[in-house]
C-alpha cells in the first residue's frame, strides 16, 4: 500500500497502483494519479476519456471495448486511449477504478499495448 498526499486528503492505493476507495476519486485525485503514473498534466480528451472509462464501469462493472470508449468521446480514431495514454491500463487506474479480472496489455516495443487474451 503506498500514500499519495492530496492536500488534506490521503489517498490509498495498492502495490499496483489502482486507488483502493474507488468513491475517494475526483477529477482533482485525477490529476495527482496521472502524477503517480509519470504523467504532467492531463489535458480534456483525457480527462474526458477517463470520465468515459468511469461511466462505462459504474454502470457495468466491467472494462470496455476500448474503441467503444473513443466513439463516445468523439475520437476520430478507434485508439485514443492508447495514443493518448500509452497503456490502457494507466488511464483505467487514473480513472480510479479497481484492478479488472482476466484484463492484460502487452508491449513489444514498450509504446504500444495491445490487448493479450492469453492471459
């Protein structure tokens, strides 16, 4: 378990590094777990991807279709999340969500993560 220090706040997360209170999460605990994650600063497609990522798992409980989550934020590509985040898995823990079962991306190249299904 580590400890982020947000203000006056202290935010959990675990050894891989997903926000232990998924109800702790604000856009304001966004910008300091993009921090975590080497990130500077997010800019509004991010933000709003992560937003997306959220609603989707709040109302499913489940990890999407990652091109489904670009044609609702009205990304023009079918990889946003992956242009803009590198690894899927970073903005799915910036949107303070837990570690989804059976979910795994694989690098070749260290820059690009593709979805592995033999996991």
């Amino acid at each position: 378990m580590e400890t982020l220090d947000q203000n006056t706040n202290d935010l959990l997360i675990n050894d891989d590094g997903f926000l232990t209170d998924i109800n702790a999460w604000d856009e304001k605990v966004a910008h300091e777990l993009a921090r975590h994650q080497g990130l500077d600063d997010l800019d509004s497609e991010q933000i709003e991807i992560i937003k997306t990522l959220r609603n989707h798992y709040l109302k499913y409980d489940s990890f999407p279709i990652l091109a489904s989550i670009c044609k609702k934020v009205g990304s023009q590509t079918r990889d946003c999340v992956s242009r803009k985040f590198d690894n899927p898995m970073t903005a799915w823990k910036i949107a303070g969500l837990p570690k989804p079962p059976n979910v795994f991306f694989t690098s070749f190249d260290g820059k690009k993560y593709i979805p592995n299904p033999f996991y």
